[in-house]
C-alpha cells in the first residue's frame, strides 16, 4: 500500500468560525485530491474544547503540535491571512526541520 504524504493543514479558525471551517474544509479537500493525507487539529480538536477558553484553545494547540511532530509537510492555506495560531504552526514546522508549503485556492464561495 502506498504511503500518503503526511500534512498539516494550517488555516484560520477563530474569528469568522463558519467560514473559517467551510474554508478549512475546503483545505482538506484539496490535500485528499492531491494525495496527501491531511491532519487539520482545529476541525478536530474545537469539536471538543472550548476554543474561547485560553485554557482549552492552549491545550488544543499543543495537543495538535504534538500530534504532527512526524507529518512530512506543513500545508499554509493563506486566502484569509495568517493568523496568529498558524504562525505558531509554521514556527512548529521550522523547528522540526518540516517543509512549509504556502497555498492558494481561493476564498470560500
């Protein structure tokens, strides 16, 4: 069986929440498509903590950083901006030697 490239899909979540996961959504699709197999920690991880609650949104943060540890890309969706938690993933990646891809496909419909 063929190995997927592992990625992380990094892409704005809080703020504009529904179209920040139609958007996310939209990443992982693309990811599929192109062969990849995709990990998104904020369509994951908010289903079950409080992203509001800097307690929660913190140990959702590291919770996903440390899942990716072993991922093989990081996949910087930027149509909206950068936010503040994807810098923090893009740091993650840097320090872990990981390559950053920077994508556009284009803002939700």
């Amino acid at each position: 069986m063929k190995r997927h490239l592992r990625v992380v899909i990094e892409s704005p979540y809080a703020g504009d929440v529904e179209t920040n996961v139609t958007y996310a959504r939209r990443a992982m699709h693309f990811a599929l498509l192109a062969g990849a197999a995709p990990f998104a920690s904020h369509l994951l991880y908010t289903q079950c903590l409080d992203d509001k609650d800097p307690d929660e949104r913190e140990l959702g943060i590291a919770a996903g950083l440390s899942f990716v540890a072993d991922c093989d890309e990081t996949w910087v969706f930027t149509d909206y901006g950068i936010s503040e938690g994807m810098r923090r993933g893009m740091k993650a990646a840097v320090v872990a030697g990981r390559p950053i891809r920077k994508l556009f496909i284009g803002r939700n419909p």
